[in-house]
C-alpha cells in the first residue's frame, strides 16, 4: 500500500496518482488533512494500526511506500468535541481543549513518523516540511555554498549603514511569506528591493526583519531534488524591470522564460550534501548567478510546487515521483 | 551596420524556441510568448552550427558575402528574443522531445441531435478509461436546459475535468438561464450557444460579489452567442494559421509526436456510433452494443493516433507542421489515408495560400460537403 499526506487542493498530489494508476497502481491511499473523512480506529503497537478514511479501515503496518507531501493534523475528534461540554468555567474549558488539540498533534506527529519509518520507500518528510531559512543558510556556508551577505536588522539606523557598506538590499520573510485573503483583497508579499530611497518610509524601530545583499543577478535557478536526482530549471527574467527582484510577479506581456538547466557538478554534490544534512530526500532548491557566473544559494522549500519546474521543462516530474514511490 | 564578427560567445536558441524546417520557408515556434515566425529555410542550418561553433567561427567558416545577411538574421533572432549569447552551451540543454500521459483517452466528443443518449453509460465507460475533458454537441435544441444539467450532473465525481457545451439557441430559454447552467456547474469550462439571434457575450461570476480585481478575473467567465448554426460534423477540419496550436511545452510535444487531434480521442456521434472523430465515416460499432475500453483496445483505432505530421505527404515538408493540427477526417485523396488535409490550401513548396476547395471536386463530392 502507498501512503500518501496532502492537501485536497494540491494538483500536484492529483497528478501523481493519474501515474500510479497507469502504472498498475491500484493499492493506494490518499489522506487529505484539510477533509475530515479520516477517523482514529485504533493502535495496539504490535501489528495494527488502524485510521479510516470514509468509514473503510487502513492498515498502516501495510504501508510499503509512503509520501509527505505536504499538509498539517488531520483533527480526529473535532466533530465530536463540538457537541461536548468539558467545563462550567470558560478558562478550564479552553485550556482543556488546547490540551486535547496538542494531544491531537502528538497523535498526528506519530502517525506520520509510524508510517514513515514502517514504509520501505518513504519521500518527504513532515518533520522537516517547515526548515528555518536562516539556519539553512548557515549549514550550506559549512558546505561551501555561497550565499548572498545576511542579516537580521531592526533598526533604521543599522539598514542604512548596511545599505551604505552593500548597495542594494532585498528583503523577505524569515517564515513564510504573507498569503491572505479576504472577500474585496488578495495580499502576498514578494521578495522586495531595498534601497536608500526606502529609508523616508521607514520607521526608527521596526519588527527584527531578514535582509541580503542584493545579488547583480543574471538569472535565477530553481532546483527539484528527488532521490538522487537533480531536475533544474533557469529563470530568464533580467531583461524585465518588474520581474527582477521576483521572479512570482509576472509580466503578461513578455513573460519569464522557464528553461531547462544543467546544474554544474560541483554544485550538485555540495547540494546534495546540504539535503542529506537537512534528512531531506525531495525539495526544491533556489539559487541565483551573477554576472560573474558565481551561484549563490537562497533557500529549501521542502514542500515546494515542483510542477512549476516540471511542466516548462518537460520533466515529467510527477510520473519520476509516481515511479519512485513504486520502487 | 554592426557585426557580431568578433563575439567569442556561443550563440544560445532558447529551448522553448523551436526551429522547424519546411520546403521554402521555416518558423521557430516561441512557446513561452505563444509567436510563430517565418524564415527562409536558407537560415534554417544555422540553428545546428550554433550548437557547435561560437559566433566567430561561423563567421570565419562563411563565405564573405554572406556576412551581411547572417548577421542580419542574428540581428532578428535578438530582436524576437529567441536567444543570448553564452559562454557555456552546455548548461541550457534542449527540451526533450516526448510527450506522455498518464490516461488512456484524454477526450471524448459526443454529439447531439435527434438521439438522447444514456449519459449515464457514457460517463461511467469515459470514467473507467479515465477521461479528462468532453466536448458535448448539440446541433438541435433536443434538450431543455433542466434536462442538460442533469446530463452534466452525470459526470461529477469522475475523471471528468471539464465540458465544453456547444447548444443550440432556443426561444424558450432566458439569457438568465444560460448564465444559471453555467454558475451551477463547475465542471463547465466553456458554453457557446449557436443559432442565436444576436451575436453576445454573457457574463457569469459564479455569484462572487467582491472587489478582488484578481479573483475577479479568475471567477469571471464567458458564455458566447453566435447567430452562425452549427448544423453537423463536416463544419470541422479547416486548416488555417488562426487554428494554429502555439501553447505551451506539452501540447507542443504532443503535436510533433502524434496526431494531437486524434491521439486519445473518442467520439461519439449523433447516430451513437463510436468514432476517432464524428466527421469520419469509419465506425467501431454503437455504443448500445460495445463498451468504449474494448473498442480503445482495437489496434485500429488506436493506430491513427501515431499519425503525426512526418508521416502525411505535402504535410512533412511542411513549415507549420508542429502547430497544425491536421485533419484525417476529410483528405485530399480519400483512398490515399496518408494524403494531406483536404481543407488546407497551403503549399510548402512555394509559401502560398490559395483556396483549399479549388480542384478539390472529386473529394468535396465524396464527402458531401457543402461550401
């Protein structure tokens, strides 16, 4: 059996099943942490292991193969808990169900590493699914990977002498970027150029904020790691004023040109090195060269969108990950 | 004029910009920016040289005379943005030419007119051969817009992705109604209505009533009124440069490695009778007596869909080739399976279009189509 943890609106998931089915699949499940069609049955820690998923009981000491894709706890009692009154005193209460719902996600964490550990082919992993940007940067340094000048400011005082000493600077979520939505406004942020102009609308003191030097980019590389594998992809987006900080905003009109890439070996055994440190077997990986043809790396996405590499590059990224599972 | 003369670099082809050959002219296909372009075929040779030799190079290894218009043609290649100089070739490796797909039949085109067919069959059989999008027919008004909803509640919950509806216009109908079919289906991706009136645009939202300019756009959709019918199959197989297929990556590939018309296609007609496509004559049986998996399985029906371009006279020489889509429905010699389209009236061998249906009597007669 092939374990698979998504999302329900993840193409990409979709897609791979579309192979696994043609290549003789027929033993899989799929388990969506955003749809509430999976129930706890019951773990007697010898040979059953038993979830649901619509009411029919999943084994999942039968899991041979097991893919983290992406996705959070899936809340087995949720539906239940609705109708249940734990305590007079509002106070308990709510701290009573913060107890279940960390209950929950130790539950959850469990299952995941079970079935990772069980399965004879395991790809991805929830427990790295969300890596600190900052200390990715540190370990790829150890490996010799260059990365742009980093810094941690929160001081206008401070960016401005870091602006004076490195020109330009850009600046992006030490997290996650923002993605929020509401009925009138979509809101993301992008990875922004800072430059001296920018201080007037700077506060003296701000929130702790990540900033780089500002690479003299001649294009950006965007690297899909799976197994052993490196699937690369350049971004050609220089010749474009609004597309050069980041390459996400596009331009209709002359729009990026997503080519297929052939990363230089050296850069391959360091990255391959900084996955294996990270215990990461997929991810995708980005990278930008300057006009001195020096590859600086930026950042894993362990859970990264790799149709967007597959697709323009005519990789079949999805049927690689279907056959990879089946192996 | 300036001259790349001294340039050490290597002259870089964009790999998403592709070359292809004809008899007197050549294109390169932009995929990425959706642009054809012509070229004499004189050019067309330099596209391997610029694998092998930097610009220097090939200026020393040209004939003197020659210099002016080379570099004239790198001067439009830069111009288009086809390409850039590189030091290094070897990091930009070319697209690989293939082209797969997980299901066993991609699309179905099933027609409409004085028979209601069990919908219910055609979905499941679609289903199981895992079918991703269904062109639906209607040539006549045999269906209430209530009844055509049921037929696409039919194929939720499927392979099925996405239906295009082309109906016929009907009086009874209010322009509200159309736009109701529409927002109570996701599953329809496109709704033309022939036989109108009026030509119109409709508009449906799918009841989003919000400001976000670009959910907006992504909600928004589009039902077209035509006043022109849509009266039978034989409308189909037109081959002119506004149906060229220039998309992306994959329907590219497609095109060059099958008969992307045909490749994973089954029909149904109006007749029920099951089909590659339903202007052809050739049938494998209807479908009250066969099950579509076994006719999938018929080597013969499954042999046209390798029919690529390279393959079909006149075609192979062809410029356009990998953004045609050529028809086999209606051919040019009906007995010759490998002659070109019939409704195509371009000639590769001097770049000029004329009237397809000139000379043409004997297969317009055979087929019975009417201009």
């Amino acid at each position: 059996m092939i374990v698979i943890n998504s999302i329900s609106k993840d193409h990409t998931t979709t897609e791979v099943i579309r192979w696994l089915i043609a290549l003789g699949v027929t033993d899989f499940v799929r388990i969506d942490s955003d749809v509430e069609d999976i129930e706890f049955v019951g773990y007697n820690g010898i040979d059953s292991f038993i979830i649901s998923k619509n009411g029919i009981p999943i084994n999942l000491f039968e899991s041979k193969s097991y893919w983290y894709r992406r996705g959070g706890a899936i809340s087995f009692f949720k539906s239940k808990l609705k109708d249940m009154k734990l305590s007079q005193d509002l106070n308990l209460e709510k701290k009573l169900i913060g107890n279940i719902s960390s209950e929950n996600r130790a539950l959850n964490d469990y299952i995941k590493q079970f079935v990772a550990h069980r399965s004879p082919v395991s790809l991805g992993s929830y427990s790295n699914s969300s890596l600190n940007k900052l200390h990715v940067l540190d370990l790829a340094r150890q490996f010799g990977i260059k990365t742009p000048g980093t810094f941690v400011i929160n001081t206008k005082k401070e960016l401005s002498r870091k602006l004076m000493e490195n020109g330009p600077l850009i600046t992006k979520a030490i997290s996650e970027g923002v993605s929020i939505y509401n009925v009138n406004h979509s809101y993301y942020s992008y990875t922004e150029e800072i430059n001296e102009s920018d201080l007037v609308n700077i506060s003296d003191v701000f929130f702790p904020s990540l900033f780089q030097k500002k690479v003299d980019k001649k294009f950006e590389i965007r690297v899909f790691f799976l197994g052993d594998r490196f699937y690369s992809m350049v971004i050609l987006s220089q010749r474009n004023k609004q597309t050069e900080v980041d390459f996400r905003k596009y331009d209709e009109r002359k729009p990026n040109r997503f080519l297929p890439f052939r990363l230089p070996a050296e850069i391959e055994l360091k990255l391959a090195a900084l996955f294996k440190a990270l215990d990461l077997n997929t991810g995708s990986a980005d990278f930008v060269v300057d006009k001195n043809n020096e590859y600086f790396f930026l950042e894993i996405n362990p859970v990264g969108q790799f149709s967007m590499v597959s697709y323009p590059c005519n990789y079949y990224l999805e049927k690689e990950v279907a056959k990879f599972l089946i192996n | 004029m300036s001259s790349y003369i001294d340039c050490d670099s290597y002259f870089l082809v964009f790999a998403d910009c592709i070359p292809t050959r004809g008899a007197k002219n050549s294109t390169i296909c932009d995929l990425t920016r959706t642009t054809l372009e012509v070229f004499p075929s004189s050019f067309y040779p330099f596209f391997e040289i610029f694998r092998k030799s930097t610009v220097k190079e090939i200026y020393i290894d040209l004939e003197l005379e020659s210099h002016i218009e080379f570099t004239k043609f790198l001067d439009f290649l830069l111009e288009k943005e086809y390409g850039m100089f590189v030091d290094d070739l070897d990091l930009f490796p070319e697209l690989e030419k293939r082209w797969e797909s997980p299901e066993l039949i991609n699309n179905a085109i099933v027609d409409v007119r004085l028979r209601k067919h069990d919908f219910g069959v055609i979905f499941d059989q679609l289903n199981s051969l895992g079918c991703v999008y269904v062109q639906l027919r209607c040539f006549e008004s045999l269906y209430t817009i209530q009844e055509l909803s049921d037929v696409i509640k039919l194929a939720e919950d499927k392979s099925i992705q996405s239906i295009e509806l082309i109906i016929k216009y009907h009086t009874s109908f209010t322009d509200q109604d159309y736009v109701d079919l529409y927002n109570d289906h996701v599953l329809i991706s496109s709704l033309f209505v022939h036989s109108a009136p009026e030509n119109k645009v409709l508009i449906a939202d799918f009841g989003y009533k919000g400001e976000d300019q670009i959910l907006k756009q992504e909600i928004h959709r589009e039902i077209h009124f035509y006043t022109m019918p849509i009266t039978g199959a034989s409308h189909c197989g037109i081959i002119d440069a506004k149906y060229f297929s220039i998309g992306d990556v994959q329907s590219f590939m497609h095109n060059i490695s099958y008969n992307s018309c045909l490749n994973k296609k089954i029909s149904i007609d109006e007749e029920g009778l099951i089909k590659n496509c339903p202007s052809m004559t050739h049938d494998f049986g209807s479908i009250d007596d066969n099950i579509l998996i076994d006719v999938v399985a018929i080597e013969s029906f499954r042999g046209v869909w390798g029919v690529n371009k390279d393959l079909i006279n006149v075609c192979r020489s062809c410029e356009f080739r990998a953004v045609c889509t050529d028809c086999r429905a209606y051919i040019e010699s009906p007995d010759d399976f490998l002659s070109k389209p019939l409704k195509c009236g371009y000639n590769p061998n001097d770049g000029t279009w004329t009237d397809w249906a000139e000379g043409k009597e004997h297969a317009i007669v055979h087929y019975g189509i009417d201009i």
